[in-house]
C-alpha cells in the first residue's frame, strides 16, 4: 500500500499523513479493515487511474519544470485528490474537492464532490476519461460551471496535515 501510495502523492514524506489517514479512514469505512481487499479493489487501480491523469495532465508542459513535484495529485504536502470523503460539513457554497472512487469490478474514477442546490447534501459528479486531459485546467472548471444554474464553483479544498484548507482553483491550473 506504501509503495502504491509512494509513488502517486511525491513527496511522499509531506504527503505521507494526510494520504495515509485518508486510506485508514477508507478502510475501515468501505472495506471492514481488510487492507488486501482494498489494495486490489481500489488502491491499484487508482494507481493507474492517477498515472493516466497525471500524463494526461503533463502532456501540455513537456519539457518544463514544474513548481511542485507531485502536481496534480498534490501541491507538495497538499493532497488535492483525496481517497476519501471529506466531512460534508468544510463545503461552503462555491467548493468542492476531487475525489478518487472505486467504481466497476476493478476500476477507479475521479468524482467532483460539492454541495447541492439546497445546501444540505454533498452532490456527486463522476468526471469523464475523455476529460482526464483537460481536468487541471481553468477551462475545466469554466465548462463544469456552464453546466451548472447556480453559484459557480471556485475553490478547491486541499488536505495537509493540519486539515482542510480551501485553495483558489486557479492556483491548483497554474
């Protein structure tokens, strides 16, 4: 699980707490603490879901330097994928957060999580594999917004291990 989690979150010595909190939590939650489950079911297959989003998301800046290592998964020991759910009760109208979920026998996707017109549930939107490339953009956001009737969405929360902390999205594209 380590090894798995090691190489998606660099550096992964920042990023160990909060990453490693989060599969616990996941655990126990979804997989009654059987870790063997876990890894086959969901971790390995998040494994290569984040590989293909994160050379998707590269493609464009081949060649460049990036500011921090494990961008997008994370913005050194800031976790913007999270493995699990975050407590409902940290959104506030124009949040969300990026979430990787086991779907399918075997297979993983990314949802966007934010609270619903009423604001009194989380809602779900499961991201299509033909956006992979385009998901650490502005853009992105401004198509996600254009579906959406109300308030748009701005800020991305990000774990560390101090908590949740609420990041403009553009600082996340950049």
């Amino acid at each position: 699980v380590q090894s798995a989690l090691q190489a998606l979150y660099p550096p992964f010595e920042a990023t160990a707490p909060t990453v490693l909190g989060q599969v616990f939590r996941l655990l126990e939650t979804s997989y009654q603490g059987d870790g063997l489950c876990c890894l086959l079911q969901f971790l390995i297959p998040a494994k290569r879901l984040f590989e293909h989003v994160r050379q998707a998301a590269c493609a464009p800046y081949f060649n460049c330097i990036f500011l921090h290592e494990g961008w997008p998964l994370c913005l050194h020991e800031k976790v913007v994928v999270h493995l699990a759910p975050l407590n409902p009760l940290l959104l506030r109208p124009g949040d969300f957060y990026l979430q990787a979920e086991p779907c399918e026998e075997h297979s993983a996707r990314i949802t966007v999580k934010h609270l619903s017109h009423d604001l009194r549930t989380v809602e779900e939107t499961p991201i299509p594999e033909a956006a992979y490339a385009l998901l650490f953009t502005n853009e992105w956001l401004e198509e996600i917004n254009g579906d959406r009737a109300r308030a748009p969405l701005h800020t991305c929360l990000v774990a560390t291990e101090n908590g949740i902390a609420p990041l403009p999205w553009s600082k996340i594209a950049t």
